[in-house]
C-alpha cells in the first residue's frame, strides 16, 4: 500500500478522467448502498458495457466487508507525554559510551569490560562471534533511552553470580510494552551444551526466556520473556540438567 | 510479516517525505519523523489494540527500534513512513500476542475495549493500519460512510464537501486499503 492514501491526484476526479471518475464515483455509491434512481440506471448501464466493474465491485465489496467488522475509529492526537519520550530517543544523555547523534554511534567497542551486542529484530536471537567476524556490532546502549529501572527501551545492567571459573558473562535487561528483554555475551560455557535463560518473576514464576548452546567463541544473545520488568525479580542461567549456572537479581522497580 | 512496500506519492500540498532522514546520510531525525508520522502510528496502535497507553507505549517502541536500526534504512526502498509503519506492525503484533497470552484480572472500569470481533484478529490489524496509513481526507470519508453508517449526503453536510467528492476519495481509499490487504497477504505466505 502506497501511503496517504494513492490516487489522491485523482480526488475529485481530476486525475482518471470525466468517464473514469464518474465509474468511481458511483461504484463508490453503489458499495455504500447510496445510488439513486437514476443513477442506478446509468450505473446498469456502466457495468453492461464494462464487466470490469463488476470485478471492481466484487473485490472492493471484500474491503466493505471488513470496514463492517472493525467497529469504530478513534482518531486520536499523540500526548504532550509521548511526546517528550520519544524526542528522548536519540537524545545524547549522560552516558559516556554515546558521544553524539548520529551514524557513527553504532560503532562496535571491544575489549574488556562491557562487550558489543548484537542489535537485532528478530527475539531471541543468537550469534557466536569468532575472531575477526567482520559483523557490525552494536550495543543496546545505543538506544539512548535513560531512565530508572522499568523505563521502557532503557538498558539495565544486571549483574550475575555464580559463574564457573572461566565464564565471563554480561548481561542487560531492556523493560519493553510486552515484557523483558535479556541481552547477554557469554564466553567460557562448554561447546555444544544447552543452556536454558528463565526470568523469575516476584511471586516465584517462572517465565522460560530462551536456550542457546555453549560455543568456543563468544555468545551474544537476545532473549525475551513474557514478564513485565516491574514483576520480575531475577534472572537465571540454567544448564540442561537444570541446575543454575548463573543468576542475577534485579532490583524493584520504583515509579 | 514485513510487507514490502511501494514508495510514497507525493501528496498535494505536502512536503516530500524524506525530512526525516537527511539526505545522504543514516541519520534519523526523531523528532522530525514524530512530527510528521506521529499521529498516524498513534491511530493504528490505539485503534488495533484499544488501549491508549499501551498504543503510546508502541510508538515510543516504534522509535527506539527505528533509531536503532538507522543504518539499515534505504531510501531506495520506501520511505520514512513505510520504515516506521514496517516496524510498528511487528511491535503492535508482539504486543496483541503478548497480551493474548498473559491475560490479565482487571476492574471492569479499566477493561480495555473488546477487539477481537472478526474471525481473524490479524485482519483487524491489518485494517487498522491501512485505514492509519490513508491521507486525514480519505480516512474521515470512509470511516463516516462504512464505519458510522452515514450516508454520502449526511456527510456532505456535516463537512461540506460535494458529494461526488466524497465518493471519490472514498472508491480510492478502498482501492488503497485492498492493495494493502493483498500485500499483506502476500508477504504472509
């Protein structure tokens, strides 16, 4: 579908032509019930000359059909709120890791400490980065989102225990309308085992998040789980026998 | 289900739409896009879900992704509105099925309004955001005669436009809801 709506040159049927925009006009009367007398005869009269417009009438009567079924439309003007959060997005906050707007701020960063993540659309995506994988990274950082714990599209850094000797883990959690996202970069797990990643809710539920497989290069993933950040109190990596490999509380949720 | 969408005509009257993003460059100008689209990803979020702060929370999500994903927009492949409207389908659909699978205890005053009164909810979406996505004239023409029940005349007088206009923009808001009913089926194949 074109936007805004094709053919508008046409609107008052200046665009297809005084023949052709008066076919329009009355098969658009005809799909609402609203010919006329009269108009129904010249219409008649169309439709014997041209069967196209019966073809016409039978494939926009689909649509008719539909509009019947959706109830009403809201026509709605975005809030003085929405507004200032989405004019936050893309906004340079008080994270150093960003330094200004723009193409440049999806840069990879490597090294120690935190590690470049995969932005990705897709939930629960994976990918094992080998050395010199060439793949455009880029942290979810990036989103410039800031905020306190529970703000939508902010990144949290949450902070795991319990690893083996070996496991370098880094973990984030992203509040979303529809529940949390995990991002996690995971060095160290066994090659070839599963690992399972379950959110915990506060009243002890368990919401299954995702599994991926050990790898002898670094893992990142992005997990979700249908939990609002506001109702979940830890985060936990489990091995296949299902026993915790790592967890991460999180702190409540406060406005 | 990422239709691929045609390029946007230029509409009379309006500024072509390509201000949001500057020219020669992946830099995304939020504020401009919001702007310019905001209201008409604000209706199909409120009007595909009912919900107006979950349809606010959409946008804003709708945002996020698009500054995420910046340097993956191509001008060559539609414009800044399709790009929006692309991801705003996938957010608004994360959403449904989210809240189609966590129902939730709610006082009967906050109960957000039935949706699902066609077979196929995704066909209530996918209505939602082609009725979203037609120019404010073709909308207001379409939703009075086929959603309200009026008729071309009763319309005419509340808004003074002549009837033959009316019918007009509404045969090509048809046209343009088919087409994007078809791509969508297509492109959910």
């Amino acid at each position: 579908m074109t936007d805004r709506t094709p053919g508008v040159g046409a609107d008052d049927g200046a665009g297809t032509g005084g023949a052709g925009a008066r076919r329009d006009e009355l098969t658009a009367a005809a799909l609402a019930d609203d010919l006329s007398p009269s108009e129904r005869v010249e219409f008649d009269a169309l439709r014997a000359a041209d069967p196209s417009i019966d073809a016409e009438l039978a494939s926009l009567g689909v649509v008719v059909g539909g509009l019947s079924d959706f109830g009403r439309w809201d026509d709605v003007a975005p809030s003085d709120g929405l507004r200032e959060r989405v004019d936050a997005v893309g906004r340079v906050g008080d994270d150093p890791a960003v330094s200004h707007i723009g193409p440049h701020v999806a840069t990879a960063r490597s090294g120690r400490g935190r590690r470049p993540l995969l932005i990705a659309v897709a939930a629960a995506a994976c990918l094992a980065i080998g050395a010199g994988g060439g793949v455009l990274l880029a942290t979810p950082r990036d989103t410039v989102v800031a905020g306190p714990a529970g703000t939508l599209g902010a990144v949290e850094h949450v902070d795991f225990v319990g690893q083996p000797a070996g496991v370098d883990l880094d973990g984030d959690l992203v509040a979303h309308t529809w529940g949390t996202e995990t991002v996690l970069s995971i060095d160290g797990l066994p090659t070839g085992s599963a690992f399972t990643v379950v959110v915990v809710g506060d009243d002890g539920r368990e919401y299954e998040s995702g599994a991926f497989l050990g790898s002898d290069v670094r893992v990142d993933c992005r997990l979700n789980a249908a939990v609002l950040r506001s109702d979940v109190a830890s985060v936990e990596i489990r091995a296949a026998d299902g026993h915790d490999i790592a967890v991460a509380s999180v702190p409540p949720v406060t406005s | 289900m990422i239709a691929v969408m045609g390029r946007a005509g230029p509409v009379p009257g309006r500024v072509a739409d390509r201000s949001p993003m500057s020219e020669g460059s992946s830099g995304l100008d939020v504020r401009a896009a919001f702007v310019e689209h905001g209201s008409s990803l604000l209706g199909f979020a409120v009007n595909a879900l009912r919900d107006r702060a979950l349809a606010e929370d959409c946008v804003q999500e709708t945002f996020v992704r698009a500054w995420r994903a910046r340097d993956s927009f191509d001008a060559d492949r539609g414009s800044v509105r399709t790009w929006l409207f692309a991801i705003e389908r996938r957010v608004v659909l994360d959403v449904y099925r989210a809240r189609t699978r966590t129902p939730s205890v709610v006082p009967l005053e906050h109960a957000p309004d039935p949706v699902a009164t066609v077979a196929d909810p995704l066909e209530r979406l996918g209505m939602a955001e082609g009725l979203a996505r037609l120019s404010d004239d073709h909308r207001a023409a379409v939703v009075a005669v086929h959603l309200e029940g009026l008729s071309y005349r009763e319309v005419s007088e509340r808004t003074g436009v002549p009837v033959a206009t009316l019918r007009t923009r509404v045969f090509h808001a048809l046209r343009a809801l088919r087409t994007h009913l078809d791509d969508q089926e297509t492109t959910d194949d």
